[in-house]
C-alpha cells in the first residue's frame, strides 16, 4: 500500500525506511506498512545515510538533489521525503514488496 501525499506547490511526500551500511545502495519497493524500502551503503554516523540517500534518489529519479528534502526522521530509519510532484507516477509504478 503505497502513501503518496500531496504536500502542495507542486510538491509530494512519502515515507522511506532506509537500512544504512549496506553493501550496496538499492531501492526494493513499497513494504506493507506504505514505506518505500531502500539501503544505502554509507553509515549511520553523523548524517552520512541521509546524504547519501538523497544522492541516491536524485540520481534513481533524475532530480538535482536540492529538490529531495528529507522532512522528518534524519536520526530514525524511517524518515518522510518531499519532493517534485512530476514523479508521482513514477513513484507509483515501484513494486510492493
């Protein structure tokens, strides 16, 4: 179940559950719980994870990455995303997992 919000001025959010310090990055698709799984293979030390999740999808999404803004959980692994509405679709096209 994916969950996909309008946040206004063009803009969407959706959750992530990131697991840092994996071997590689990775993007799995949609858990049960409506999060977009993704791995990262920096570490969860002084804000690495987050930076290079957003490397990591501006480069999946073809973004530039000041249009990716992790809005809440920076020390969680579960964290809320904004970014340009003109992905939703492609967002929505990510399998369940």
């Amino acid at each position: 179940m994916k969950e996909i919000k309008d946040s206004g001025q063009g803009r969407i959010r959706f959750r992530v559950r990131v697991q840092p310090a994996a071997p590689r990055n990775e993007l799995l698709g949609w858990n049960t719980a409506g999060e977009l799984r993704i791995k990262v293979a920096a570490p969860p030390h002084e804000g690495e994870a987050n930076k290079e999740l957003v490397r990591f999808l501006a480069k999946r999404f073809s973004l530039p990455r000041r249009e990716i803004t992790v809005e809440s959980g920076e020390k969680s692994r579960s964290k809320t995303i904004s970014v340009p509405a003109a992905i939703k679709e492609t967002l929505e096209t990510l399998p369940e997992i």
